[in-house]
C-alpha cells in the first residue's frame, strides 16, 4: 500500500529544497536544518519510548 505522497524523487526534492531555501533564505537554512533534525531525534525518542512501554505492559499480563 502506497502513501499519500508516493514515492519522493531527486527531481522533487531538489523542488522542495529550492522552496526551503527561497522562503527561509540561506542564512537561516542552517537553524531550519538543526531544528528539524532535533524534532525528527524528539520523535524516534518518543516513538521508541512508546514500544517499550508496550513491550513492557505485555510482559506484565
């Protein structure tokens, strides 16, 4: 089953980049890259957290 977006090719992301760049500017790029590679770690920490309180609430039962 295939997602909403589908596949995302170079040709697109190039387009999505050169978006970025032209709505933040290349100034600023930099922080934009930082604060979505801390939501991005924020989310997996959650994310693990989540199965292991899964895998621990079954070990219970």
């Amino acid at each position: 089953m295939m997602g909403l977006i589908g596949p995302v090719g170079p040709w697109e992301l190039i387009l999505v980049l050169a978006i970025l760049l032209i709505i933040v500017g290349p100034g600023k790029l930099p922080s934009v890259g930082k604060a979505i590679g801390k939501s991005l770690g924020e989310f997996k920490k959650a994310k693990t957290g989540e199965f292991e309180e899964m895998d621990h609430e079954e070990k219970i039962q």
